[in-house]
C-alpha cells in the first residue's frame, strides 16, 4: 500500500511538473517574442534606466522554482485542488488569445514609449462614475479597465508578463483561504473577493470551496460581467459592482476579505479608505487576507525588478507603494497582522480584525 501510494504521489508530481512547464513554456515564449517586437525598454532621448539595486538573477530563479514548490506542496497538503487540466477543448481560444495579446503588443508599446496613460479619461471626459484615479490605461493596455476585449484578454496578458506563475501566485493567498477555514461550515463562512477582477481566483476558490457563500465585487462593469461568467457553475455566488472604498454591503456582515494586486492600483488616501471599509464590513475576528506585490525589503536579491515596474508600465501609484507601510493604516482600523507568506513577487499577509 504504502509503495502504490508512493507511486501515485510521483506520478502526480510528474503530471504537475509537466502542466507548469509548459505554461511557462506557452508564456514564456509570448513574452519573449512582445519584447522583440517592442522599441526596448528606454525610451528614445530619455537616459537608460538603471535600478538602483541589481537584480540577483539567481535569487529570481530561487524564487520562481520555489513558488511552485511551494504550490505543489499545498495541493498535496490538501489545501487546495490542482490546476484544471489543460484540455484540446481549449486550445484554439488559447491560440485566439494568444493572436490577439500579440495584435495588442503594438499599441501598448506605442502608450508606453509616448507616455500616453490617459485615453480613457479622455473617452470618459465629463462622466463621474469614476473616480479619477481609475479613468487610466493601467500598465498602458487598451481601454483601461472598461472593455470586454481587455477583460477577454487580461489574464493571458498577465501570466504572458510573469512567465505563468500568476495563477500559482494568487494561489499562495487560497492557501491562506483553507487555513481560515479549517474546521468550519463552508455554509456558514461570508468571503469577500474584493477587486475581483474576471473572477479568476473566485473561481479558483469556490473550486476549492464550492459551498462558500462568497461574492465578487469589482468597479468595472466589464470585468465584473467576464467574472459571472466564471463563477456560474456555482449560481448562489454573487458578483457586484462598486468601489472598494465605498462598499455596498452592511457592517459586520463578511467572515473573510480577500485582494488581490490591489493596493498598488490605488492613491495612499484610497488604500486608507479601502482599509477602513473592510473594518467597518468584516465581523469581529475576521481575517483580511491582503496578496499584493512585494515591497522594497521583502527579498532584497529582487528589489532591481520592482523598481522596473513603474518605468515600464503606466503604474502612477506603484512607486509609492513599494515604500509604504501598511501597519499604521491597518492598526488603526482594528487589525493585527497574524502571518506573511512571500510568493515569487507576490506577498501575502493576513490581518485580523480584533474581537
């Protein structure tokens, strides 16, 4: 018994090698041929941009192979279910994806070299269901966050930029999901994805947790509609539209709070006011899982490729946010921070709201 059980743990092993290497492979291979097809990273007539801190490509290489280690370490653990399959169903929307990220390269490139972050507000001009600091073409793609092409296209856009571990990373914040809910009803826990995005870690979570009464909330009506059509095979989980920092819902009414890469979108005030509603919304004893990219001093031999971030994306609040201490804001909301976890260039913490 013990040498089947062996066996079936290396064969699963092999099987989730085999799926990660070639996403990195598929994502990998697209990031190298966008970066070919842009003008370089400096911009023609401005100095070259160095970082302040080199980057430790060895220490990059560590970090990568170890968040799928980490990853593959959870699924065994039971935390989580592992990666659905690729399947041939799925391949020609890949491929399409894939056609249209490439189309799109171009243009980004274009914003990026020109500086030009600002054609939503432009498209917008006049209209106040905003707020300002969204009506941007974050990272310079098309249409902002307010299309249904840019929702189609976003996740593939994401994992082409970290070479497929995206989903791996946002993985490390549902291993915080399964801790929290040890030994409880799952139809007695209230979850919270705030920014949800196209509901890809909604999804991901309520594989995991099927019977979670948890809900999505995300400002763009776009993104919002791509993450219903995620969720759907669980009718009773709601996706609704609104800012995080005014949020719709009753005081002391969520178990759980989870968000994802959301902090560094958002001005210091907003990240206060974001902090504040989550307090107000969370019952005592809440947690607040927080999945963001790492801050200066997080990894040191990483620091280089922070700094690259806001250089080469329209990134207008990332730079300030790599020096930002989250601890004062969250204290003075009620929260103490219980644990943090580092995953590749992503950190989690959880935060719980006092009893």
């Amino acid at each position: 018994m013990a040498i089947m059980q062996e066996t079936g743990k290396t064969l699963s092993r092999a099987r989730y090698g085999a799926a990660q290497a070639v996403r990195a492979a598929w994502y990998g291979a697209q990031y190298r041929i966008a970066k070919r097809r842009s003008a370089g990273f400096n911009r023609p007539g401005e100095p070259v941009f160095k970082p302040v801190n080199p980057v430790d490509t060895k220490e990059l290489r560590r970090a990568y192979l170890g968040l799928f280690a980490r990853d593959r370490a959870n699924i065994e653990a039971g935390l989580y279910p592992k990666p659905e399959d690729v399947r041939l169903a799925d391949l020609p929307a890949a491929v399409s994806r894939a056609r249209d990220f490439m189309r799109d390269v171009a243009e980004v490139d274009r914003r990026r070299v020109a500086r030009e972050g600002d054609e939503v507000r432009e498209r917008l001009e006049g209209s106040n269901r905003y707020p300002d600091y969204y009506q941007q073409n974050f990272h310079y793609q098309t249409d902002g966050w307010l299309s249904d092409e840019s929702a189609r296209l976003y996740d593939h856009q994401v994992e082409a930029l970290f070479t497929g571990a995206a989903d791996a990373m946002r993985r490390a914040a549902l291993a915080e999901i399964a801790r929290e809910m040890k030994g409880r009803d799952q139809r007695e826990v209230r979850l919270l994805d705030l920014a949800c995005g196209t509901g890809r870690f909604l999804r991901e979570t309520m594989r995991a947790f099927p019977r979670l009464q948890a809900m999505g909330l995300d400002l763009s009506p776009n993104y919002a509609e791509r993450a219903r059509a995620m969720v759907a095979p669980w009718p009773h989980v709601d996706v609704i539209e609104g800012q995080a920092e005014v949020l719709p819902l009753e005081d002391e009414s969520l178990d759980m709070i989870v968000s994802i890469y959301l902090f560094h979108e958002l001005p210091e005030k907003i990240r206060g006011k974001v902090i504040d509603e989550a307090a107000r919304v969370l019952k005592p004893g809440g947690a607040f899982i927080v999945a963001d990219s790492l801050q200066f001093g997080d990894n040191e031999g990483l620091d280089g490729i922070l700094e690259y971030f806001p250089e080469g994306f329209h990134e207008p609040y990332y730079k300030a946010y790599l020096g930002w201490d989250f601890a004062p804001s969250m204290e003075a909301a009620g929260f103490k921070k219980e644990r943090t976890q580092l995953a590749f260039l992503t950190k989690v913490n959880v935060w719980r709201k006092s009893a």
